[in-house]
C-alpha cells in the first residue's frame, strides 16, 4: 500500500520472548515505511476499519518529536490484524 510516495510494509508482531522460540501468533502489527507526517490520528484512520483497535502509536524522536515512520497497532481479534495485514500488503 502507498502512503503518498511511501510504500509501507505491514506485519504480525511475533511475540519471541523465549530467544528464538516462536510463540503463537499475537494480535500485534508492525508498519513500517510510514511518511514523515503520519501521527496516531492517521494509523487509527488507515488500521480502524480491520477492526477494534486495543491500543496504537507512531513512534516519534525523543528530542525532535518527528516521527521515526514506525508504528505500532494492536487488535482486541487476531482475525482482525490477520485481515489487515493481508489486505494492506496485497
């Protein structure tokens, strides 16, 4: 999917707390690639129609408050992250 000139790149989160170890599949997705000026309000817009979002965030510089163009989204479903991101990577 095209954000503007960017391609973003969306992804389940594995959780790999055990050091190599895959566990089940989690309701977390990873996106990267978002444009300088993508803040929370717009993730929400992109990722709300998949589904009810638990929790999201742009990850922004500490010192500069610009976003890093990676965010972080978490469905209540995993049925709902699995739809998004097949739908926004096809």
């Amino acid at each position: 999917t095209y954000l503007g000139k960017s391609k973003i790149t969306v992804r389940l989160a594995h959780r790999d707390k055990n050091k190599g170890v895959q566990n089940r599949p989690s309701t977390n997705i990873f996106v990267c690639n978002l444009p300088q000026w993508y803040r929370d309000g717009e993730l929400y817009a992109l990722f709300s129609p998949y589904g009810a979002i638990k929790s999201l965030v742009v990850l922004e510089d500490r010192k500069t408050g610009q976003s890093k163009g990676v965010g972080l989204i978490r469905f209540k479903r995993l049925a709902d992250s699995t739809a998004a991101v097949e739908s926004l990577n096809g």
